[in-house]
C-alpha cells in the first residue's frame, strides 16, 4: 500500500462560499480534514488577480484584497457554473467559470503537498469531488472539466448528500459494527450558495452499507449569499446610506465594505440575540453606527424561510412519507447554523432527531474521502456499500415549437430507460438535432440542455415516412446516455451526471 501521507485517496467539498480537503487516514480508519495554511480548516471560494502583476490570489487573502479592489475579485462561482460559456474579468484578465474553479481545486491540493517538503513528493492515488445533487449534468461535466485543468487524479463525483451521509453512517458502524439498523434519514444541506434535500434509507448489516434515495429537492440559487444580502440591505436602510450617485467603483468598494460586515453580523447572530454594526466611511463623509438584533435579521430573511419550506413539504408529497417517519436529521452547510433554519427543521421532525455529532462545515469533504478510500480498497470498511439514487431532475428533448417532451421523469429510481417513436415532419431532410434537456418546464427555454445528438446523412424520405426510435437510459451511476436509431442506423452520446 503507498505511503498514506504522500499518496493518499482525498475527498474535496467544492463549495459556492467555503471549500475543504480531507483525506482517509488508513491506519486510523477515520477521514481527517486538512488545515490550510493560511486559512484554518476551510478555502473562502474568492478569486483575486492583480492587474499590475496578473498575481492570482486565492481564499480569504483575496477575499480581503477584493474589498479595497472590489473590480479584481469573483466570488460564488459554483453558481455561475451551468453556463461555462460566460467570460469573467477580473484584474484586466478572462475566465471561463471552469476556469476559476479549476484555480480553486488547485490551490486545495497545492496547499497540502506543500505541506509535505517540496510539495513534489505528495500525490494523491485518487480524488473525489463534491457536486449538490441538484446539480444538472453539464454543471458536473464542468466540475470535471475544472479538476481536468486543476491536475487532479480525479475517479469520481460523489453528490454532497450522500458523501455527508457516508461520513454520519460510518460513526454509526463505529459505534454498533454488528447490529442491523434501518433509518430514514433527511439531509438538510444549506450551504452559501445552494439547499440540497435528500431523503435515504440507509440499512446497514454486518455485510452492507446500503443508501437509497427516497426523494430529493432543493434549488441551486439559494443559499447563505442570499442571506447576506438581505443582510447588507437592512444595514444599508437602517444606516440610512444610499449608493446612488457614486461612481461604480465607488459602489463596489462601499458594498464590499458593508457585505464584509453583514456576513461578520451574520455569523454573531448565530451566538448572540443582537449585534452592533460599525462602519466608518462607507461613503464620503457618512458612517454607520447601528444595532441589528437576530429577530431584525430573520424577518429580513423570511422570503426564503418560506421558500426553503415549501421545499421541505413538497418533499414529503414526492416521497409519500411524512416527517413522523424520519429517523434522523444531517445538518449540512455553514448556512444550516442559522438558528431559524435548525428551528425550522426542529419544529418539523423533533429537536431529538437532529443529528449534532458532526461538522456540516466538514463532513461532505470527509465523507468524499471516505468514498474514495472505497473506490481504492473495496474492503477497506468490511463490507460494500451500495448507493440507489435516483433522477434529480426530468430527461426529455426539444419538440416542434420550443416544446419539452419528458421522457424519463424526475425522482425515477436507476437504472432507468424509455424509448419513444418519433417521425420527421418535413420532406426529405438530409439532417436533425436531437436537443436534450433537463428540467419540468414545458418549454425547453426554460430548461437546461445537456447537450444534442447531431443525425446526419439522412436518405430521402417524405414527411411522417421515418421511425426515429429515441432511447433515454440513467445508470446507477446516474450517467445519462442518449440512443437514436433510424433505418438500423445509431447515433448517440453520453451527458454525464442527471
């Protein structure tokens, strides 16, 4: 077996706010979380680059450079990550978000091989990065792409849910390694940028780990960035400070100057019932010197209360269970601290239910590693670990019109397949897009394409004389493969995760 410290299997949690690095510690058999060297146990996903130089800052160093030059710096990236086509200047430079996300994937991993001599001796055998289940596939496709660029011995993807899910039933194998347990188990993961929930069973038995996906749901736009700004604009009213009329530079500076201190209040209001909030010269010749207490922030805040339960209930809809029936409750994600949001899980299932013996800043990242380690030794926990999922989202192609046409549904369990009989509506076209969407929208604008399978070649024919037989299949990999075939011709292709 390689060297543990030089050649370890490693999990990144690839964050919108925070991202962490951990590795599974063979001889102790328990993931540990890196430290990094300027930052402490997570990376602030911020990119600075300084246009005199082209230096390029990573983390919380850029974070607080990107306050005095707010036009150098770019944070919540992984938001930006379903349209890799957008270009992004920063310090006179353009990035892809791939880009920058790669740049954050490298710093994680450079940061810990420095920390092992000349930083030349340490690689990493395998690596597996952290995706929210409710990411589409070409938002994975991109998280691949960005580890590509990073040099990363990347072997798998692993949704945030079940690598927190891992980490939490591992302590449970720790604890009772030969009893039988069954639970339902709700993960309620609230990160700076997207809410993720996920309902499982997990059974585990002397010889297997078994996860099933029941249900998911959750939205890839709302997070603790929208917390803070809520935030930032109750200190902007109760200072009474209008940025109208500054320059633009003007208005970064001073917004970055107040959203520093908004996410500082933030976080103290998690501990504390009130906080004060003092900022000198937020513009010319104006302070703000003004008490903000945690009711004030909740209000603020309550839009997305709301919508943020509204998912949890449809989610008992789409499961056909009710809250009575969970056993236990992950917390995942920095936002899933703020007392209103574990107060609105408590009220729903029980304060009992609710998991605290673990880290949700840290868990997805230990739990990834845990998956590596499995992917490396097959028999490395003792017995093998299964994972049903199921479709986060509906599968379907583009119609005459803009129209979507669903194919396979979303919460189906995998592997799943359908094929449908399609015809040509013109006479004798020589060729054909087949557009294939992700998304329950009823016109493909409002979803989002993976992807398109381009048929050429075609012999003559006049309209509705085709069979054009399309084949939809999800693995339990949740790898979506596409199949066309028409007069014993195929074309086809594969889009990654669904």
């Amino acid at each position: 077996m390689p060297d543990n410290e030089l050649n370890p299997v490693i999990g990144i949690d690839l964050g919108t706010t925070f991202c962490a690095i951990a590795r599974w510690h063979e001889r102790r058999r328990e993931p540990r979380h890196y430290q990094h060297s300027t930052s402490g146990e997570t990376l602030q996903s911020a990119v600075y680059c300084d246009p005199s130089t082209s230096e390029i800052l990573i983390g919380k160093l850029a974070y607080e450079r990107g306050i005095i030059y707010p036009e150098n710096v770019v944070t919540g990236i992984k938001r930006m990550m379903d349209d890799a086509s957008q270009v992004i200047s920063i310090g006179g430079q353009s990035f892809s978000p791939i880009d920058l996300s790669a740049k954050i994937l490298h710093e994680l991993y450079q940061n810990v091989a420095k920390q092992h001599g000349d930083g030349q001796s340490f690689k990493s055998r395998g690596t597996i990065v952290t995706v929210p289940y409710y990411f589409k596939a070409h938002q994975c496709a991109h998280t691949r792409k960005a580890a590509e660029i990073a040099n990363i011995e990347l072997v798998g993807l692993i949704q945030e849910p079940i690598a927190a899910s891992l980490a939490y039933a591992w302590q449970l194998v720790q604890d009772r390694p030969d009893q039988e347990i069954k639970e339902n188990i709700l993960v309620f993961d609230l990160g700076g940028g997207t809410f993720d929930l996920t309902l499982f069973c997990l059974h585990q038995t002397p010889e297997k780990l078994l996860f099933e996906v029941l249900a998911t749901g959750g939205d890839d736009r709302l997070g603790g960035m929208d917390f803070d700004e809520c935030l930032y604009n109750l200190i902007l009213e109760r200072g009474e400070v209008s940025l109208s009329g500054l320059t633009e530079i003007e208005q970064k500076k001073a917004r970055l100057k107040v959203m520093a201190q908004a996410i500082e209040t933030k976080i103290t209001l998690s501990a504390a019932d009130y906080a004060y909030v003092g900022i000198g010269s937020v513009i010319p010749g104006k302070d703000i010197d003004i008490k903000i207490t945690r009711d004030d922030f909740e209000q603020s805040i309550q839009t997305y209360t709301r919508k943020i339960d509204a998912i949890v209930q449809k989610l008992w809809a789409v499961a056909n269970l009710r809250p009575s029936d969970m056993h236990r409750v992950i917390l995942v994600g920095g936002s899933s601290r703020i007392p209103c949001m574990k107060a609105l899980v408590c009220d729903l299932i029980g304060e009992e239910k609710v998991y605290g013996n673990i880290n949700p800043s840290l868990c997805v990242a230990e739990g990834a590693a845990m998956y590596a380690a499995y992917l490396d030794d097959r028999e490395i926990f003792g017995r093998e670990i299964e994972v049903k999922t199921r479709t986060c989202h509906a599968l379907g192609l583009e119609k005459a019109g803009g129209r979507f046409f669903e194919l396979i549904a979303a919460n189906q369990p995998t592997p799943s397949e359908r094929s449908q009989l399609f015809t040509n509506d013109v006479d004798n076209m020589t060729s054909l897009d087949i557009n294939v969407y992700q998304g329950s929208a009823p016109d493909v604008q409002d979803n989002a394409r993976i992807g398109t399978i381009k048929i050429t070649d075609l012999p003559p024919a006049k309209a509705e004389s085709l069979d054009i037989m399309v084949i939809f299949k999800v693995d339990t990999e949740q790898n979506v493969t596409v199949t066309v075939e028409i007069d014993g011709d195929r074309w086809g292709d594969s889009f990654g995760y669904a």
